[in-house]
C-alpha cells in the first residue's frame, strides 16, 4: 500500500509540474515578448501574454503578425517559447539537466517515467536522451530543405533564421510564422515548402513511441533477426494503431476537402489539378494540429470548415507535439462501437485485448474535452452578442482546444474577453484536460473495496 502511495503521489506531483511549469512559462515569456527591446513597435501585455500562451501550447493564434511586431530579439524568444512547449516541460528540465551533467534522480527518473507513461523507469532517461537527439535532428535537416528555398529568397541570414524558426514552429505543431500575415499561402504551389512542411507536422505528430519502436523492427530487418514483411506485425499495438488512424485521417482529410472544395475559387478552385491535390493534402495535415494554412480558411465552404473542426478535435497522436483528444482515442472509442453492436464484450485491435481502464480513460478525455468545447464555444457566443458566425466561432474554439492554430480570420477581431478564453482553451489543450481535471479534483484516492452499494440499471438511448 505504501508504494502504491508513492507512485499516486508522484503522479500528483507530475500533474503539479506539467500545470505550473506551462504557466510559468507562458507568464515568463510574456513578460520578455512585451519588453521594448522585443518589439518594432508598442505592445499592449495582454497581446504579449497571447502571443506567448500560443507559443508554449504550440498553437499558432495570435493577434498580432509577428513578422512586423517583433525585433530579431523578440523572435528569438517566440523560438525558444515554441522549442519548450514542443518538447514539454519535463524534457527541457532533463535537457538542462543534461548540460549541466547532473545526476538524474530515482525520484525524477519516476516523474519522467509518469510524464511518458512509460512502463518502467529502465533506460527512462535514455529515452529522453533519444527524444532530444531525434528532435533536434529532424529539425535541422528540415531546416536545410527549408534553406533550399529561403536563402535564395531573403538572403543568406535571413533565410537560414527563418528556415530554423520555420523548421522548429512545423515540427512542434505551432504553425506561427514570421513570413506575413498570410502564413504560407504564397507557397501553395510549391512542392518542397508543402511536402518539407508536411513530412516534419506528420513525423512530429506520430509521437516519439512510435519513431523508435518502426525504427527499431528497421534495425532488427537489417540485422536479419525477422523478415521484411514482419515490420509492421511485430509493432506494437500502439504504434500499428497509430499508424493506421492517422493514414485513414489523412487520406479522408485530403479527399473530402478535395470534392468539397474543387470549384471553390476562394480556396483551391483557381489550381491546376495536381496542385489541388497538394492544397488538401496540406489542409488534411495542418489539421492535425499544426496551423500553417495555404489557403484562406475563411474562404473555405461551411461543411469543409465543420469537416476540420472534427479533425481538429481528434488531433495528433500521444507522445509528440500535436493536441486534440487524439488518434489512439478515437480509433479506441470506435472499436468499442463496433464491438459493443457485434455483441462483444471487449475492445479488440490487430489480436489484443484493450483494457477496460484504457477505454474509460479515453471516454473520459473526449467528455471532459467536449465539455470544455462546448463551454468555451458559448463563451464567446455570449461575448459577441451575435456579431460573428457561429460556424467561425466553433472553428476557432476547436482549433485553440486542439492547439491547431488555423482561424477563419478571427482571432484578432475578438474583443478581449473571449480572447482569454481562447488562452485558457489552448492552455487547457496543451497541458490535458483530464490533468487539470484530476489536479482540481485533489490527490485523494478511493482504495479499492468490496462494492457493497446496490447495482440498478437505468434506461440509455
């Protein structure tokens, strides 16, 4: 009992960090960001205190354009903010950590371990080690596709900073620029902006669980330990859902927002036939919590904007950058469905049996995230007394819960208070629902005991 105690607490203490550690520095980086030294022009500190939550929840709403706003100082802050909220704040803990070479505690190793769910904490600290190798790795080689095309355009300094801060924003979700207030809409035509830019949102969206357990089946083909045709069957149950939801999301993402928006002169109607083939694919991708947009979201016809807000919603995949209640949730949550309808007892995929507990925690998600959906959405309805589209006002609210960052040109026509509630939306989706649920709900736990209440059933449907 006692060490179940302890783990209970160390998780208490997690949830503690993840929740206080965000908010110091969302508060941290607005205080930097509203600094004269930061700005081209004057700042009012609530945009500042916006402009930071956005970068450390990884979102991509802002209110103002950071390209004109910001001096080369205030950028190199807005990065820094993004490389934190992308990694999160117990990596970049263990990172100074790392630099320092300071002993990694059994006690920190057990709040790592809690932050990742992993399952032991035996080469826990080896693990983050990898996740910061592989991040920044990925980051410089996008850096360097990006370059192909930036330092041509803007010169050789220029285009190397902007091709790093682009490179960093992509992979960690954020999908803030410094380019304009277009986001990379002059570059919808443009095969290696779009593919470079996907390829880093997708690779970062997967999760870091995933990178290592294909390549290490990679590994084990090369060394002949199994067949090639065994790569994907010897993956975990985790990463084969992973990989299959998110094929099955992007390439319904990409065909539905093809047909939907083939005549559509606003968005891709104008394009050659291949290049609206890469507009959608790039609007299916960006959903998944990225926010670069190459084409105008306002411009986009109601049920395509209703379709993203559901890709919105559902998100990336556990362990990377990306937000929603994600993949893995969704793709549980169906599989119940199925099951349920079929007369089954239990959640099956690819020959295993979810746990109940796995299925009530990812009902649980998707409920607390709908409630905040749904809360947030009629804040702002309330708010603006009906002076904006419902339809815009869902799209913006489901883009700041799953820290996308697209927007119907909303953002900064929202009067102030419901822009504090997008800041608490993208705070509440970066750091979890469910964890500011169970923080608020305090760290008492009911042991388990013989169920001694009487059983009734009640009428459902």
């Amino acid at each position: 009992m006692k060490r179940y105690n302890r783990k209970k607490n160390i998780r208490w203490n997690t949830m503690k960090i993840l929740v206080t550690g965000f908010l110091l520095v969302i508060v941290t980086g607005a205080v930097l960001l509203w600094l004269p030294v930061s700005n081209q022009k004057p700042i009012e500190f609530f945009d500042a205190l916006f402009t930071s939550a956005s970068a450390v929840c990884v979102t991509g709403l802002v209110t103002i354009i950071p390209q004109t706003q910001f001096t080369l100082f205030g950028k190199v802050i807005l990065l820094i903010l993004i490389q934190i909220g992308g990694l999160g704040i117990i990596a970049c803990v263990t990172a100074f950590f790392f630099l320092l070479r300071r002993q990694i505690t059994v006690r920190e190793r057990m709040v790592i371990q809690e932050t990742y769910n992993a399952d032991s904490i035996g080469g826990i600290v080896g693990m983050v080690r990898r996740i910061l190798i592989g991040t920044f790795t990925v980051e410089g080689v996008g850096a360097l596709f990006y370059a192909v095309q930036f330092v041509p355009e803007y010169g050789l300094m220029r285009g190397i900073g902007y091709s790093i801060f682009h490179s960093v924003s992509a992979f960690c979700n954020a999908g803030i620029d410094i380019l304009g207030s277009d986001s990379l809409a002059k570059y919808i035509c443009n095969p290696l902006i779009n593919i470079t830019t996907m390829l880093l949102i997708i690779l970062s969206g997967i999760g870091f669980s995933v990178w290592y357990d294909v390549l290490g089946n990679i590994k084990k083909i090369r060394k002949k330990e199994i067949p090639g045709k065994w790569w994907f069957t010897r993956l975990r149950l985790h990463s084969k859902l992973v990989i299959v939801t998110t094929l099955i999301l992007l390439a319904a993402g990409t065909l539905l927002t093809f047909l939907l928006e083939y005549h559509n002169p606003d968005t891709i109607g104008h394009l050659r036939f291949g290049d609206k083939w890469m507009a959608s694919a790039f609007q299916s991708v960006t959903t998944r919590t990225a926010g670069y947009s190459t084409f105008s979201q306002a411009g986009m016809h109601e049920e395509t904007r209703f379709l993203n807000i559901l890709l919105m919603f559902i998100g990336g995949s556990p362990g990377g950058t990306a937000g929603g209640v994600k993949t893995t949730t969704i793709a549980m949550l169906t599989l119940t469905c199925i099951a349920f309808v079929r007369g089954g007892q239990d959640t099956e995929c690819f020959g295993r049996r979810i746990s109940a507990q796995n299925v009530r925690m990812g009902f649980v998600t998707v409920v607390l995230a709908l409630i905040c959906y749904l809360t947030g959405t009629t804040l702002i309805a309330v708010f603006e007394a009906d002076k904006l589209s419902f339809l815009n006002i869902m799209y913006e609210t489901a883009s700041a819960l799953g820290t996308v960052g697209l927007t119907a040109d909303l953002t900064s026509h929202l009067c102030r208070e419901s822009q504090a509630v997008i800041i608490a939306l993208m705070y509440i989706g970066r750091v979890g629902p469910v964890t500011i649920a169970l923080l608020f709900a305090g760290k008492k736990n009911q042991k388990d005991r013989v169920r001694t209440l009487p059983t009734n059933n009640i009428l459902v449907g």
